[in-house]
C-alpha cells in the first residue's frame, strides 16, 4: 500500500482502530503508523492484528495488535487499560468494524421478482437483523464510550466513524444494514454535538463501492465482466468505477487532522466517485 506522500503528521499520536483485521481498517491502521503514529489495532481475529502489528513494528513502525470484541464492554474495559500501559492515551479513535450478514439479507431485490424457495423480505432473521444493528451500531458506541474518557480528559481528541452509502439512499437486498448504516451517520452528528464543549470533534467517512475479497463474486463474473448488479452500480456512478480502499485515506486523514480540519466536526464525507451526487439522468 502506498498512502503516502499524503502530507499529515500524526508523530506521537495514539490511534485506536477497531475491524483493523480486515483488509479496510488494516490499511486504515496501517497508514497512521506511516504518518507516525502508536497504533493501536484491534479486533477479534488476534491472530490478524498481530500479525499486522508484527509487519509495522519490521518496518520500524509502532503498532500493538490486541484481541477485542466491539460489542464487550468489559473486555473492551482491558484493552483500553493495555493501550494506556503500552502506548498511552487515545487521541483518534476509529470505529471501524461493522458489517452485513446473510440472515439479514434478501435474495431478490423487488418481492414481485421473488420465486419460489428464495427469501424474500417477510423470511428475514429478526436475530440476523437484530446482530447487524449491534455490530454497527452498538459496535460503534461502544468503543467510543471506552476511549473518549481519554480524550475528554485532555480536553481534545477525534473519532471517524465508518458510515456508508447505504446511509444516503438505501440499497435493495439488504434493509438491516443501510438502517445501521443511516444510525451511524445520526449518531455521528449526535457525538459531535453532545462532545462539541470538550475539545473532540467527531465525523464520519461514507465509503461508496469498493472491491473487496468479500464482494468480488458479487461484482464480478468469472471473466472479469461485471455481474448485472455491478452494472447498475457503475451506471449510477458518475466516475464510472469502483473506489480504492487507498482512496479513503485522504478524507480520513482531513478529519482527524486538527490542523487540517479544526473547525470541521459532524460531517459525513462521502468518498464514492460521485454516487451520492448523481440521480440517474
């Protein structure tokens, strides 16, 4: 990954990433540590957080990988306490796991397309959809309500939320998800607002399409066409491509950055190839 020469200096900086076992916030992680940051990674897969603590500390980088589960209160409690002791004091939190999940999932996007043996919006999962409101959402507050007391304390700090598209306009198939999504935005300009007297700013970035190891099959037929889905999302986007998960470094950076974005506090920046912008004529 080449995210630099983006031009912002988080030297000295502790950056907490939650998700930074996935490919997204491990770029995300990955990034601050270039930029000079203590990072701090986290998610429930140790065994990918360490390892991509043990590439940016080969490197000569500071990164410690720890074992979370966003929706633990407790066991967030002892990570935070091991952040402290290894790195210090949280000043840029990035809440960045989330997710879908198929029990929350429709298979066609129009019920009067349904067929026979397929699952329609009445066959939903109330558990499926009832895990994919927490995941974001409560997967959201939750570590902020652990790592702000950092930050309230100093009297200064920055959160990013992950919103999403899905936030702006709601994509078909999956109503759970662009609801979470649509609570994250709400409750980024909550945050900032409820934290707006303490020094800590708070915004959300709003990645559009990208391609991912998860939605490749999705997007992509076996000879490198795009499926009919991927189609409609290309037609819809003025720029005519997916995004890069390289390309959301930019907007994360300017968020966080308070030289760069002092007076910038609950906004929700799209970074989408102009998605959200265009109406379809």
């Amino acid at each position: 990954m080449n995210c630099l020469p983006l031009s912002h200096n988080f030297e000295g900086k502790v950056v907490v990433v939650t998700g930074a076992g996935g490919v997204l916030c491990g770029d995300m992680a990955r990034a601050y540590a270039m930029a000079g940051a203590k990072v701090a990674a986290l998610d429930l897969n140790e065994e990918a957080v360490k390892k991509l603590a043990d590439e940016l500390k080969a490197e000569g980088f500071v990164c410690e990988g720890y074992k979370a589960n966003v929706l633990d209160r407790d066991l967030l409690e002892q990570v935070h306490q091991q952040v402290l002791a290894d790195l210090g004091p949280c000043d840029i939190l990035i809440n960045g796991a989330g997710g879908n999940n198929p029990r929350a999932t429709t298979d066609n996007e129009y019920q009067h397309e349904a067929k026979e043996g397929q699952k329609t919006f009445f066959d939903l999962d109330a558990a499926g959809v009832d895990f994919v409101f927490k995941l974001n959402f409560q997967g959201t507050l939750l570590p902020t309500q652990v790592f702000a007391k950092d930050m309230v304390e100093r009297g200064c700090g920055n959160i990013l939320n992950i919103s999403s598209m899905n936030a702006y306009t709601p994509l078909t198939k999956i109503p759970a998800y662009s609801g979470a999504k649509a609570g994250i935005s709400n409750f980024t300009q909550w945050l900032a607002t409820h934290f707006a007297g303490t020094g800590i700013r708070c915004n959300a970035i709003a990645p559009g399409f990208l391609v991912s190891n998860q939605n490749r099959a999705l997007l992509f037929n076996e000879d490198g066409t795009p499926t009919p889905r991927a189609g409609k999302i290309l037609n819809g986007t003025p720029m005519g491509r997916f995004a890069e998960s390289e390309e959301l470094l930019g907007g994360m950076f300017f968020l966080t950055d308070d030289n760069a974005a002092s007076a910038v506090t609950g906004v929700i920046l799209p970074i989408d190839c102009g998605f959200a912008a265009y109406s379809g004529v």
